[in-house]
C-alpha cells in the first residue's frame, strides 16, 4: 500500500487550489497540489472577461467601494448569498487583484485623456483622470452599478492562472498532474486526505493529510452543452457527496450565460455586451430593451437568458440546422477595439464560426455556464459536517452567489476563498488537534474500495455501456432541467436519472482493459459519481416550489422569501439510496445587511417575508442613528452587521482609493 | 437545392501506449462520417466512442485557450481542437508531439516539461526585498506596456513551436521559442527586478537565445501568433551586447 503524507492536500489545481497552496505554504506547512491536467491548463484559464474588485480607479468606476460591490452581489444572488461571507469577500478582492499584480498579471491599465466606448449604442467620450494614469481599468458587466471589472484583454483568468502557478513555483510547491481523487479517507467525522488514481499508470494510492482542500470547479459537464471545460465534470463535489457525511448546497442553483456560440457552446465574454455589444432577433431588432429598460442587454445573467428564451418563444429566433438561435452583435465596437479587447473571443469567431466578428454578427444561445452550488461550507470554507475537509472556488457552496452569479465575481471568488481557507487551514494545522489520528486500516479499506470498484468495472460482463448512461443523463439535464422549469418535467427528469443510477452500477468498461491510462474507464467510473451529482441537481430543483435567481420554474413565478429564503443542504449518507437525503437552512432576515427587495428586473413577484419589513425598518433608524453621529460608512456597515473579526486577522485592513488614501500610507515611489 | 452529401474521413493516427508490454508504435485508420462544423476534437471523441474505446488524447477548454490539445496534424503542430476537419483534406494524419514524454497515442506529457524549463529560467517575477502593502494603490504601469507585456504573456505552453523547432531535435537542453518568449516577457517588465546579466545568465548560450538557427519553426507554428522571431532576435541582440561586456571584464 502506497501511502503519502502531507499536511495538506489540495485537489484541484486551478486558481482556487493553488492560491489555497501557496497560502498555506506561506505559513510554513507542506502542502500538495493534485490536478488531473497541468494546473496552467485547468479551466481557471479559459476565464475571459474579468475580476471584479472595487477599485474605482476609471471615470466609469468612480465612487465604487465594498459597499456597492456588496450591494450588487447580494441582489444578483436574489437574496440567496450569505451576507457576512459577502462582505468577506468585497474586502478581500481589492487586496486579492493587487496581489497578482504584484505577482505579474499584466492589467491593463487606465489611460488619461479621452477615449471613446460605447454606450447603449451610443458613442460616448469618456475622459479619464491624470491622477489615474496607469492604475488597474475596469469595464462594465452585467448586474453592476459600476464598471468594476479589471481584466487583460479577454485573457483575463489566463494572465491570472499563468501568474498564480508561477508563484507556485517559485515557491517550490508539489504538484502532481494527472493525478485523479477518486475517493476521501475519513473516520469519526474527520478527514484525512484522498485516495488516488494515477492517470498515466493506473496505480491507486493514499495521500494522507491534517486537512484536505477540494478545489476542483464545477459540474457543468452533466449537460450536453456547456461552455465549461470537458473535465468539469463535478467530481470533488461527488467525492465529498460520497462520504456519506459532507453536505453539498444549493446544487440546483446553476447559471445559464446568456452567449454561448451556437452549436458548439464555446463561451463569448460578457465583456462583449460589457464593452457596448447588444443582442438582435431574427429581424435584426436589439430586443433587450423592450424586455428590460434599464439594464437592457447588461440586466444579470439569468434575467437575460431566460429573456432570450422568451423571445425565442417568441418564434423571433434564427433558425439553423441546429436550432432557433439569437445574435451578438459586436460590430458597433470597431474592428481596433476587438482586436485589442476581444481577441479570443475574435479567435473563437474565426476558428469556430468561420466569420470575423468586427463584420458579422455571433450565433449565439443561452447556455450552461456555472454551478453555484457545491461543497458546503461555513465562512472558514470548512465543511459544515466533515471536518479537516475545506472546499474553495467554484467547487463550493461558501456561499457567495446565492442563486445567481454575478459575471466577474468568480475568479475573484477563487482567489479571495483561496487566500481566506489557507489562514483558517494554516490555523486548524497549527493545532495539536489537526494531528492524524487515522487507523492504518482504514485507508488501507478505502484504497482496497477503489481498487475493487475499478475491477468490477474492466471484468464485468453484459454490463452496460458508460456512454449511453452518459448521454442520456446529459439529455435530461438538458431538456428537463433547463433555465426555465416545471414540476412535471422536474419529476420525470428526477425519475429517469435513479433509473439511470441504478443502471450504472452495472457498468462494464467495453473494449478497453487497461488498468492504465484508460479513457473508456475514466468515464465509467465518473460517469456514476456524474448521475448523482445530476440527481442532487434534479431533486433540488424539483423540491424548491420557487423562482429564484437562475432557478426558475414555470409553475413557481413567484420569489417566495416566506417559504424559501433557505439553502438547500444535501447528503448521501446510504450508498444504496437513489436520492439524497435533504435538509434546509435558513437564511435569517434580522442578522441581513441588506433584507429582501425587489432586484429591479421584470414585474415585483416576491412573496415577502414579514420580517423583511421589520428589519428594513430597524435599519433605517440605525442609519438616521448613524447619521446624527457623524459615522463613516465603515462604521455604519459594522453598526449594520458586523463581520470585521470572521475575517483573519491580515485581510481586516481597509483598502485604500484614490479618494479614500490611506493614513498610514508610506510615500509612494514615483 | 444543393444536396450536400458529408465525406467520408479517413483519420490515421499514430498508436502507441507503452504501459503495455510488447506493444508497437502502428498506424490505425478510422473511418468516419464528416459532419458540418466538426472539428478534430469531435471527430477524435466520435472514434473513441463508436470505434476505439482505448484511444488516448487530451482536450480540456476545447475553445483553444489551454493548449492540451496539440499534435501533429498533417504533418504540422497545431490545436486539434479548433481545427475544421473542413479545413483538411480527406485523409487525416495524426501524431503526438514529438520531444515530450509519450504518455500513449496522441497524450504526451507536456506539464513535467514545462515546469522543468520554468524552474529552470525561473519564469517568476523576482522581486526585490520588499514589504509589499495589498492594501495599498497598485503600482501605476504604462497602459501601453500592459499591453506589450500581456501580449508576450498569451503563450499558452501547448508545445507546438518546441515540436516545429529544428534546434531541439539537435540539443535536447534548449529552451525552445516558449523559454525565450518567457524571458523576452519577464525582460520587459519592471516589476521584475533581474539584471539583463541575470538574464544572460539564464539564457546566454547555445542552449539558449544563441543555440536558435533561425529556422522560423516556431513562429510558423505558434497557434496565439506571438512575434516569437521578433523577440528572439531582440533577445540575441542584447544578449550579445552583454556578453561583450562581460567578456571585455567590465561586468556592469
Ligand atoms: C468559458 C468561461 C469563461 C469564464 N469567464 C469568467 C470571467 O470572465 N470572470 C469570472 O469571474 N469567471 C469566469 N468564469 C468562471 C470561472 O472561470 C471559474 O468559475 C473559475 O475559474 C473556477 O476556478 P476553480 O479554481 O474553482 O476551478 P478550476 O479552474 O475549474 O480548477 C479545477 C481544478 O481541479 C482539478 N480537478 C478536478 N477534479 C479533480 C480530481 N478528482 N482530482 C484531482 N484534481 C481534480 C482540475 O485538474 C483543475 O486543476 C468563466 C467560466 C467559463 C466556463
């Protein structure tokens, strides 16, 4: 039995994973990286449009700060986010972009004078300050009051991930590529560490941890067509499902991004609407408006989404060989600015399409995107149940997003919750209680578990076929549990994937024996962890009897604070089951910064809670208190909901501005 | 109405998996259906999973951002993602990357590479002692620099242009237009505070910015389009001027 110890694993190296690794190396612990690509080549990279951080260095972002970021995030989460983890996180970003700035990213930058955008079609002057000169830039994206999101070009997560892993190198941090968790050891409620496969040789082995980090992004993949990556395919959040014990949130919580390239489902940046862009029908008419007069074409995510599949309804698509589809239409931007702002996005045209974006429109169709939903965890990002297991980025459910992600928050997530878990594991390590008390036993059962798992998998007989399974779980995820949903078809969706699941354990890997690197038996064994990170998905979907953020059912309009201002909370503790077992918690109103409102899109269906008018109430008196008294907006917030000391101790500073310079600040060098 | 009748492709792909024991490097043709818009990436999953279960090959965005998916296409590097079967006539050869570690058929083992030849240059930005303060303004940077930098910084480590390179066929040592494109990156950028003797260093020889003849394998090859000649040329250009300096005794 092969068995390697650590203080602490990662799994997953993307921008989650690694920012938690080089954290934690920082404080003096050892630490490794398992990935089943070369980190560089997770799907971080792909990330194109940008990070939000308040820095409010461009004319467009003047006046940001943590507040309106705050603001904004918990309105696109629709209430669902948890507010302190929130704050938590506005705080960290400007301190988390300014940190990978001094790592390399190469933002780019504001540039003094005037130069033209545009603006609902508009060409507009928009004339920077001198004193910005040369400071991070921003642009616009969907949901935000103000142009908050820095970018580098359209490579934005690929500067990000480029410049992170780098770092990681130079701090000489282990990392093992095509290395596969396959299963967590724990015992007593306590993790240590994971089993895994070797990708290359097929060899199983323990790594055995203090604390164990799950970092592994989202589980786009259980649709037919996603813009995420082929290995997004859910398996740390099926990992820790697995367990038995670790609970996973809010899974039907998934995000549709509104201009995925149709058929192949490549994604095409916000940042092109962001950037002046606008959506057209089958005549060529910019419909946004009409659907939503304020924010148009830049309203949040699933507003747009579930927008253009209304006018899709509409009979107003395109039709192709591939179905009715909608345009992008970035050709009011010039051909200058794409090449120098929207470069990938102008490769994909090319590659893709076949057609140059500065001349044609982009086929485009809301597509799955994102899963909010995820690994629970509480603000520390450790699970709320299992504990030594932490989980950051995309692949929890810490929960910042609540039932709608806003473009942009989410590779700042990743690197603010990396930055966060790596104090609060680097503490848990210095403790004597974080020391391995695992019996031998035990991870030799699990490892011997995998092992015969895999077996049964290559000598099974007359068995299924992984492929079918698969792509039948990929259809009714497509079809039944789409952005827009209805309990008829929720519950035959529900149906068909046990079905499906039961199916699955009598896999056989057909055609392809090897106990090494095997395709065909990959995806046997995740194509069973897939369904039931689907189920969880379905059947959180079909119970929630609501409409919220991109959770949206069709015989639920109404956003029901009354009955389900609640996370979904998620176990399996019986491996012979087909569902899960479900809980709820709830999200309380009196402890909420900002209580339930109306987001501003479409007509106010809320059914309201009472004591969102009570709360609002106390807060205004707070604010009128506050106000006699002459305090700043950082004692207003903390007067409101105090979360200062969740933070560690190292991130509770503030963040300095060109308006808000700080006291303290050293001259700075020219 | 033009009835559009889809080719038949013929893929031959090179197979080899040497995790199992006697086996032999062998050409195997597929045939297979063209469909409209299909590109390597569907075509080769199309194989996998109608005709070969065991085929081995690498994607992961699939939009030609990450670079895992680079072979030999025709006898040329490139991403197999994006690339229109359209494009290609109708018989296809298929190969791994040639240098890198052969993990089987078309997967090699581009990371292991990579990373050694980064903690080799050190392909970090090297700082000056310092007390860095995130809470504090970010350093101001030429817009335009930004750009030239990021520019530079699009590589994408897919390994085309280190299997296009005429040179490293001859010295296995050479860093290849990816480690010189590194160096030209981190070269021009200020927060970086190595000396340009730091950099001779590093990349002052044969296995380095004067082991390239110039073939323009690279360049040729690099599916980002990076100015990779451009760049080496500068870098020979100040390399050489260094190690005049150097020579001379000078050593400032
Ligand atoms: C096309 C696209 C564009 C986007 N653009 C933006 C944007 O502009 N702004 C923004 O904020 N967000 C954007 N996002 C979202 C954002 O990119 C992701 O949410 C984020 O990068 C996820 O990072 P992560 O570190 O959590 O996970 P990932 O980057 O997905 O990394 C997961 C890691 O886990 C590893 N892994 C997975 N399973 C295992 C296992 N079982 N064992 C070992 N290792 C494993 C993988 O190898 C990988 O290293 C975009 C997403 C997509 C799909």
């Amino acid at each position: 039995m092969k068995i390697i110890y650590t203080d602490i694993l990662v799994i997953g190296g993307g921008l989650a994973g690694l920012r938690t690794a080089t954290g934690v190396k920082s404080r003096g612990h050892d630490v490794i990286v398992l990935s089943l690509v070369p980190p560089k080549r997770s799907h971080s990279a792909a990330a194109q449009g940008g990070m939000q951080a308040s820095l409010a260095n461009s004319f467009m972002g003047q006046g940001d700060n943590e507040d309106i970021h705050f603001e904004d995030t918990i309105k696109g989460s629709d209430w669902g986010a948890d507010q302190k983890v929130v704050r938590m996180f506005v705080n960290t970003a400007p301190k988390a972009i300014r940190e990978l700035t001094h790592w390399g990213v190469p933002w780019s930058r504001v540039k003094q004078g005037d130069h033209q955008a545009i603006i609902n079609t508009k060409k507009v002057t928009i004339t920077e300050q001198d004193n910005a000169h040369g400071l991070i830039t921003a642009r616009d994206f969907g949901g935000t009051k103000k142009w908050r999101t820095c970018y580098t070009s359209d490579g934005t997560g690929h500067s990000m991930l480029y410049a992170m892993d780098n770092k990681a190198h130079e701090q000489k941090i282990d990392v093992r590529e095509r290395m596969e968790a396959v299963a967590l050891i724990h015992e007593n409620k306590r993790c240590y560490g994971a089993i895994v496969r070797n990708l290359m040789t097929g060899e199983l082995s323990a790594f055995v941890a203090k604390a164990t980090t799950i970092a592994t992004g989202g589980y786009g993949r259980i649709y037919s067509v996603s813009t995420n990556a082929v290995i997004c395919e859910g398996m740390g959040q099926a990992i820790a499902l697995e367990t038995g014990i670790a609970t996973l949130g809010n899974m039907e919580a998934i995000q549709f991004h509104p201009t995925a390239i149709v058929p192949v489902g490549i994604l095409t940046t916000e940042g092109c609407r962001g950037d002046g862009g606008v959506l057209r029908d089958v005549d060529g008419y910019r419909f946004m408006p009409d659907y939503e007069p304020q924010k148009k074409d830049l309203a949040s995510r699933d507003v747009v989404s579930r927008r253009m599949i209304e006018h899709l309804r509409k009979g107003k698509g395109v039709s192709s060989r591939y179905g009715d589809h909608l345009w992008l239409d970035i050709t009011l931007l010039g051909r200058k600015h794409i090449e120098k702002n929207l470069r990938e996005v102008k490769e994909i045209c090319e590659s893709f399409l076949g057609i140059d974006p500065a001349k044609e429109w982009i086929p485009v169709r809301p597509t799955q995107h994102y899963s909010m939903g995820g690994i629970r965890t509480n603000y520390t990002g450790e699970s709320q149940t299992l504990k030594g297991l932490y989980a950051c980025g995309e692949a929890a459910c810490w929960d910042i997003h609540g039932f709608n992600r806003l473009g942009g928050n989410s590779v700042s997530e990743t690197v603010v919750s990396g930055m966060l878990a790596a104090e609060y594991i680097a503490d848990f390590c210095d403790k004597a209680e974080s020391s391995v008390d695992v019996n031998s036993n035990t991870i030799g059962s699990f490892l011997q578990q995998e092992k015969d798992k895999i077996e049964f998998l290559l000598n099974n007989e007359n068995g299924e076929d992984a492929y079918e399974l698969r792509q039948s779980m990929e259809q009714i995820m497509m079809d039944k549990v789409g952005i827009f949903r209805n309990g008829t078809e929720l519950e035959h969706a529900v149906n068909e994937l046990k079905a499906l699941l039961l199916r699955s354990n009598n896999i056989e890997v057909k055609r392809s024996k090897s106990r090494a690197a095997n395709p065909a038996l990959v995806n046997a064994y995740r194509t069973q962890r897939m369904l039931k990170i689907a189920l969880t998905a379905a059947y959180g979907a079909l119970l929630r009897t609501e409409s919220r953020g991109a959770h949206s059912r069709e015989d639920y309009p109404e956003r029901n604070d009354e009955e389900w201002l609640k996370r979904t909370i998620m176990s399996w503790p019986d491996p012979d089951s087909d569902v899960p077992v479900v809980s709820y918690e709830q999200l309380d109103i009196k402890s909420m910064e900002l209580p339930p409102g109306f987001r501003g899109y479409g007509k106010d269906m809320t059914i309201q809670h009472p004591d969102s008018e009570i709360r609002r109430e106390e807060i205004k008196k707070c604010l009128s208190n506050a106000r006699e008294q002459g305090m700043d907006r950082f004692k207003v917030q903390a007067e409101l909901m105090a979360y200062e000391d969740l933070l560690p101790e190292k991130y509770r500073g503030k963040n300095e501005r060109l308006v808000e310079p700080l006291a303290t600040r050293p001259s700075r060098k020219s | 109405m033009k009835i559009e009748t889809n080719r038949r492709l013929k893929i031959s792909i090179l197979r080899f998996d040497p995790h199992v024991k006697g086996d032999k490097p062998r050409m195997e043709t597929y045939e297979i259906e063209e469909a409209p818009g299909m590109t390597l990436f569907i075509a080769l999953n199309d194989i996998r999973q109608h005709h070969d279960a065991s085929l081995k090959f690498d994607f992961v965005c699939r939009a030609g951002i990450c670079g895992s998916c680079a072979m030999i296409i025709n006898g040329k590097p490139d991403l197999a993602c994006r690339t229109l079967t359209k494009k290609l006539p109708g018989e296809i050869t298929l190969a791994p990357l040639p240098v890198f570690e052969l993990i089987g058929d078309l997967s090699v083992f581009t990371g292991n590479w990579m990373r050694g030849l980064n903690e080799r240059l050190e392909a970090w930005i090297h700082e000056e002692e310092s007390e860095f303060n995130f809470n504090l303004l970010e350093e101001p940077m030429e817009p335009e620099l930004a750009d030239e930098i990021y520019e530079l910084d699009r590589c994408i480590e897919c390994g085309c242009c280190v299997a296009g390179c005429g040179t490293i066929q001859m010295r296995e040592e050479f860093v290849g237009a990816v480690g010189l494109n590194k160096i030209a990156r981190y070269q021009l950028d200020p927060r970086d505070k190595r000396s340009d003797k730091d950099y001779y260093d590093l990349i002052g020889d044969e296995d380095g910015v004067f082991g390239c003849m110039t073939l323009l394998g690279c360049e040729d090859v690099c599916p980002k389009n990076l100015p990779l000649q451009s760049k080496i040329a500068y870098l020979r250009r100040k390399m050489l001027t260094i190690g005049m300096k150097d020579k001379s005794g000078c050593g400032c």
